[in-house]
C-alpha cells in the first residue's frame, strides 16, 4: 500500500486510484476523458473526481497538464521540433493553449525556456 504522508492525516490510497494515476501516467499524451479512466479504474467519474483530489491535491485535469508541460519541457529543450509540433506531441489543442499553459506552469514561454536551455 502507498502511504501519503506531509501535512494532515496519513492516507492509504485505495487501488483503483492508483491504478487511475498509473493509467493517466501511461496515456497523457493522448487525449483522455474522465469517464475512460474511470471506467479503467471501475468506480463512477465523479468518485474518481473527489478522491483523486483528496488524495493527490490535484485534480485530474491539473495532472495531465503537468505532466504534458513536463513532456514539453523536455522536447522544447531537447529538440527543434517547431513550438506548433510540440504542442501537438504533448496533447495540446492549439499552440495559445499550449503556451499560456506552459508559461503558467513553468513561469516562462516555451521560446524563452528553449532558448535559456540551448544557451547552457
């Protein structure tokens, strides 16, 4: 059983959510509904909803944008590949989406980040 720990009462999560996470580890770069990983980790969306944010203080669409700015973040620094493309790759709609979504998480544009990396 995974412990959380930090600050208020210790939790065990429950299998079905860590198999939700594992799932929406696996899969968040392609375009996901709340009703598939629910149905993945067999219990009601809106359950998977209220617990996957009790328990991992995030919600589910908060995950998926980490972990896709995380994705980018590595393509941006790592590659070429036109801004557009990487958008694209990392589950993003459009680029503007992209880009406010990046600058948010990351506190920069993803031209500004690729050209702080490539300068080191």
């Amino acid at each position: 059983p995974v412990i959380i720990g930090g600050s208020g009462p210790v939790r065990m999560v429950p299998m079905w959510l860590r198999t939700a996470r594992e799932y929406l580890e696996s899969n968040f770069l392609r375009s996901l509904s709340l009703a598939e990983v629910s149905t993945v980790a067999g219990v009601h969306r809106v359950h998977l909803s209220r617990e996957f944010r009790r328990h991992f203080s995030i919600t589910v669409g908060e995950f998926l944008r980490r972990k896709r700015v995380e994705h980018a973040c590595h393509l941006v620094s790592k590659t070429n590949e036109p801004l557009a493309d990487v958008a694209m790759t990392c589950g993003f709609s459009d680029q503007s989406h992209f880009s406010a979504t990046f600058r948010r998480q990351v506190g920069l544009t993803p031209g500004r980040f690729r050209q702080m990396a490539q300068a080191r």
